[in-house]
C-alpha cells in the first residue's frame, strides 16, 4: 500500500531542507542554493550523466559515494560548474563548506550544480551563503529546496509516499528540477530523493539504477543530453524497519515505493519542459521483448516532427510510424497500431500498419488536452514500455534562441 | 577539372525532364508529376531511407533496380503513397503509365513519391498528367522537374557539373527536394542524378553508396529520418568516354564530380531546412578516425538547443561541448577546440574544453549571417567529417504544427 503524502524530501524522518538566495543569480527573487541534510549518515547512491563532458560536481560527488554513505546534498542554480578549470576545486570547496557548517566530514556531502556551462562559478556568494542555508534547513523545507534548484522550471516538483516495509512505515521523497535555464544551455535533470528505510548501500544502488532505466532514462524534452543530470537518493534508515540487505519481498516493496515516487516527478519533469504546453506519455505494449518496447516508445517521444503535431492538436500518425521505423526496434510494421488518448476520449487511428478512418474533429478534440497518451501496439508479444516527453512549441525556440548575455 | 554548368538533369547528354501540375495538389499553381527520361538505357543506381517503414514507391524501385538498368524516373509530390493498404499496385501502375507512354519496359521506371503518409494515392490524375508530361519533356526541363517534386521547399534545386574522362567531356546534373510539406509529414528527400559517363551499374551502385555516407547521410533537419528518402542515378554513357568497370584513375574521377554535385544539393537542402533561416556546416577535425569525426558532426547539427542558439545568434558553444560528449563518439574532452565562422569572420570559443575570452559583439555577428560554419577540432588524429543542417525556428514549430486538414 503506497499513500501519497506531503512534504517532499523532508517527509522521510530524520531529514530537513531549505533553500536561499545567495546571490550566483542576479534575480534576488530566485533562491539559488539549496541544502537537504540527514540527522544521521546515510545509504547513500547516485546514477550520473553518460555524457563525456562531465560537470564537476558530478565527479566530486561520484569520489564522496565510493563508500556508499551521505549525510547531505547541496546544490545550486544558475551556473552548472562544468568546462571551467577550476571546476573540480570550486565543486569540493563547496563540499567542504557545508561540511563545516553541518559539523560532518566533506566526504559526506553531495554536490550538484545547475546552470550555464563554461563560466567560472564565483564560491564568494556561496560562502557567504552558507550559514543562512544551514539556519533555513527545517522539517518543512522542501519546497524551498525544490525552489534553489529550479532554473526555467515553471512549477517546482516534489512529491513523497509512505509505504510499509517489515511492519514499519516507511516515507520516501524527492525532488527535482527540468529543463530550462535563465541562461538557457543545458535541459540539465536533477533529482534528489531521501527515504528514513533501511536499507543498505549495495541494495539502493542497486533500487536506484534498476528504477533509473525505467524512468528517468525514459524522459526526452530534446534529445541533448545534459552534462550535469544527477539522480541522488539517502536512506538514513530511521524508520526502524530490518534493513534490506538482499532481494525479497522487502526489496520489492521498496522497489515500488520508489517507483512511484520517480514516476511522478518523471510526468512533473515532462509536462514542465522547455516551452511545453503538453505533457505526452507514449506507452509501447505487445513487443517481443523490453528493449523493442522502450526503443519504439522513446523513439517516438523524441521526434521533433510528432511533438510539433502535438503542438498542433494534429493527430498526425504517421509521424508515429514513423519515429517507430527509424528507432531501430525490430518490429514487423504490417502489425502496428496507433492510438491517441487523453482525458477527452480514446482513438484509434492506425491498424495493422495503415490508416483507418477517424473523426479528425474527435481526434484534435483529444490532443487538445494537456496530458496527451500515445499508444501504441506492436502485436508481437507481451513485452511494453512507457516514455515521458513534450510537444514542441514556439517558446522552446523563443527560451533557446535567447541570447545569453 | 570539374567545371559547374547550367542544365540540372538535363546537362548531360541524352537527358530530357519535365514536370506538370495533373491535380494531385489542390494548388494549381504548384507543379506536382516530374518525369526524368533517358534517350537510352542507363546504368541505374539508388539507396533508400533505413526506415523500416518504407513507402511503396521504395519497394517497387528496388525491385525494378535489380538489374542495374533503368531508362525513366517518375515522380509525384503531394502524397507519399506510404503506409496504404493499395500502395505497391498504385507505385507499379504509375511505373506502367509511364512505360506506355515513353515505350520503354516498366521495369526500366524508377518510381518516387513525397508528401502526406497514410492517405490513399490517387491514379486517376496521374493517368490523366502522363500524357502531358511526357510532352512537357525536354532538355529544358530540369527546373520543372525540380518543381513537380517540391513539397514545402522555398527553392528550387538543381546543379549540374562538366568533368573529364579518358579525354571525353562528361556532364553530370542533379535535382533534390529538402523537407517540408504542404501537408507537413516526413522531411522526405529525395535526390535525382543523371550523368552521360559510361560506367557500369556495379561501379555506379559502389559510387553512390560511398558518397551517400559522407553527403546525403550528414545532412539532419529534425533528426526524423523519412520513409521515403531516395537517392537515385542514371548512367546512360552517351559522353563516350571508355566505360568504367573497375577502380583506378576514372572511377576517381567520376567520384570526384559526383561529390561536387552532391555536396552542393546538400547544402541547399539543409539551408532549405523546413523554417530554416541559416545553413548550419558543421567541420570537424583532428579525429582519431572517420566515424568518430562524423559521429560528432551529426550529433552537433542534430542538436535542438544549439539549432535554436543558432537561430538566436547565440555563441552558446557549451551546447556544441554538450552535443560531442553524449554523441557515442569517442573523444578526449579535455582536447576540444570550437569556433564559429562566416563570411564576417572567425572567432575560437573554446580551446582544451574550457571557454576562452571572446567578444559576445563579434561572435553575435559572426552568427548573424545566413551560412555558419561551426568548426570542431578534437586534437587526436588526422580524421576529419562534416555534416550539415539548419536552425531551429518558430517556422519549424508553425509548419509541423499546422493541422494537415
């Protein structure tokens, strides 16, 4: 039985957050450093960015988890700390700030940046931020957190469970920001996510990057893959269950627990892209096997031709068919079918790998809404797939057409 | 010596094109069938999208292509004549009605089509245009049929090039359309090449697949790979110059004035990009090998944040960073050199990975000129690729975002 609850990544016991403006942003409206901290060290794992160009904090931060323990995150917009030669010093003065102010070892703290690529990141106002950050942490600072990570994020994203686990309650949380930027660059993807379950080093990791393939991987908003996306869960264990330390029944219960967690903050991180007026879930069923199922359904969330149709109301389905020829999978295109949902109703609009006639009128009524499901079925087998993305607007282009200065 | 000349597809000896408007369009004003004819039988070559949605045209080619000859190309814009229940018979009988007409095999057609997928083609005015068209034929006709095939192309696209083999004159033209449909749909491409050289269908078959990987196959407007891209060449040998059965000097000769064609309907096709108001070369150098050069040029010019920076005259060349390291190619980051250049000038962003001092004032002129040259230089070997594409703009957006009825 999972149960939504409040209080994002403070809802788990044992955790606080907060957020400040520090001053890396010139908006002082925006609070740009955020800090979540554990009263106790933490399991603690990470998936990172497969881009080659790597933020710093990303490799500072991959160092600090060698030994599988954290006891806090801190994170700032407005400057991603990447391509600059001093990243890597910048990144660990960051570390060793916060682990002054919170009385804990640096190599405890998580660090994470968000923002233009290629400009020096000043640590003056960050310093200088510090001790309000760590004065702001409280039970009820989730949001403020949420807040300091956001760069062109429209809404900010956070999101906790309570779930049983051993016949203890257990709350898992998180947060997360998406694409855009002031400085537009990088649709950089953080997320940070605690949980008071016990369970160990090895097991979370293992939680996470299994949940991670299904999920996260599974957004597009543009198909660049950012320099800085980070994926960071604590479990600081305080929920008393018996720690999970194999699989079983406990893993299991903790796998969905976390899954519904990271399943939301997917849809959040989708539906708020860059210039976005729809969220779209394309959902692959009938494959022959998982990786056709997620090649087809991610194929289709990225094309740029089918996310301008969305735009449009346009139930163009052969930009489906389309997207699902050049994905690699291997499909038998005789067999496909395609069909548009959303709140509005359900249409079919291609079998058997040609049209069928529909009500363009029905149909554009059903895109019209701002939760648009993409289905599509590949009579193959039993295997599917879901994938998180965006339709294509006038405002990405405005966002990223920006200049910079 | 390869000398440009007038002519397109009619340049080369023996070659006579046409095209008209038979009704398949509702513009009237818009030319819609084109027709290529050769006086003689032509050695034939062609490849085709990797789509595994292929459209019908695509398959009855092939089929008609197996024994390397072929005297005639029909083409009709306006509808691609793909994913429908009828669509072998209706491409086969469009190979027929021109055969009739021009008394020639209709396995000896070579048959295309572009424009909305998935809505029935109908023969009935293409029945009605062979007659005319065949009539419209002539050896002034390549900017006609240049036209018939336009979807929402802006221009026209025909070159022709004269070169030298074994002390004969030898001619060879081409005509392409680039993306973009009234009924926007598939950035369908479709190239036309006709030369009068002497080379057999093997030989011409090993041309034009070599040249593809470096021409055709670098270009990206959207990233969506069409199901009816079709490249195709005739070779009717009536330059009289000592037919080419194997490698050696001609062969080289005829690659090099088969390339000076392609590339430049390359570059027009990309700078007629679907909302396109820049052309996008993108140069990359210093690479360990081919592929890895390569891999990164495509994956720079597929980039939607840098196509909107480019858009935007934003010297934004993290995105360019960002584009090389999650493109699979495999680079030394801390290596990388990038600078924009065009007719205004050059200016180097980033060198060993991390930015350098630069004027914003300069580089934003630099980007304000129609053609940018984004130039790469990875500093690992000798290696070196381009490949181009265009801008993203709020035009893209409308016209995939239009509805199609």
């Amino acid at each position: 039985m999972i149960t939504k609850i409040e209080g994002g990544v403070c809802a788990a016991k044992g955790f606080t957050a907060g957020g400040v403006h520090c001053g890396i942003r010139k908006n002082r409206i925006k609070k740009d450093l955020s800090m979540i901290v554990s009263e106790v060290p933490a399991s603690a794992a990470a998936v990172y960015t497969t881009n080659l160009v790597k933020g710093a904090p990303l490799l500072v931060t991959k160092q600090h988890l060698e030994n599988g323990l954290a006891q806090a995150i801190i994170c700032n917009s407005g400057n991603a700390n990447t391509c600059n030669a001093d990243g890597i010093e910048i990144a660990e003065k960051m570390c060793a700030l916060a682990a002054d102010k919170l009385n804990i070892s640096e190599d405890d703290v998580i660090v994470a940046s968000t923002g233009v690529i290629g400009q020096p990141l000043d640590i003056a106002p960050i310093a200088e931020g510090m001790a309000p950050l760590a004065a702001s942490c409280s039970s009820c600072g989730s949001a403020d957190a949420a807040e300091g990570i956001m760069t062109t994020d429209t809404v900010k994203k956070e999101i906790a469970v309570s779930f049983q686990l051993g016949g203890k309650t257990c709350r898992l949380g998180g947060i997360a920001k998406g694409s855009g930027m002031i400085h537009p660059n990088m649709a950089t993807m953080l997320v940070f996510l605690t949980t008071d379950a016990a369970i160990s080093p090895e097991m979370l990791k293992k939680a996470l990057s299994t949940d991670v393939a299904s999920t996260f991987n599974m957004i597009s908003i543009d198909g660049d893959t950012s320099t800085n996306d980070m994926v960071a869960v604590l479990a600081n264990g305080l929920a008393g269950n018996p720690r999970i330390e194999t699989e079983g029944e406990d893993f299991s219960a903790f796998c969905s627990a976390l899954n519904s967690v990271t399943v939301c903050l997917c849809r959040m991180i989708a539906g708020d892209g860059e210039g976005a007026t729809k969220l779209l879930e394309c959902r692959v069923s009938g494959a022959k096997d998982e990786m056709t199922a997620k090649t087809a359904a991610k194929s289709v969330i990225c094309s740029s031709l089918l996310k301008a149709a969305m735009f449009g109301a346009d139930a163009n389905w052969g930009r489906v068919l389309c997207a699902v020829g050049y994905s690699g999978a291997d499909v038998d295109v005789s067999k496909i079918g395609v069909a548009f949902e959303s709140k509005a109703g359900k249409i079919t609009v291609c079998e058997n790998g040609s049209g069928v006639e529909f009500s363009e009128e029905y149909a554009k009524k059903i895109l019209s809404e701002s939760e648009i499901d993409i289905l599509v079925s590949l009579g193959e087998g039993e295997a599917s797939a879901t994938a998180w993305g965006c339709d294509l607007t006038y405002d990405y282009v405005r966002i990223n057409g920006d200049y910079r200065t």
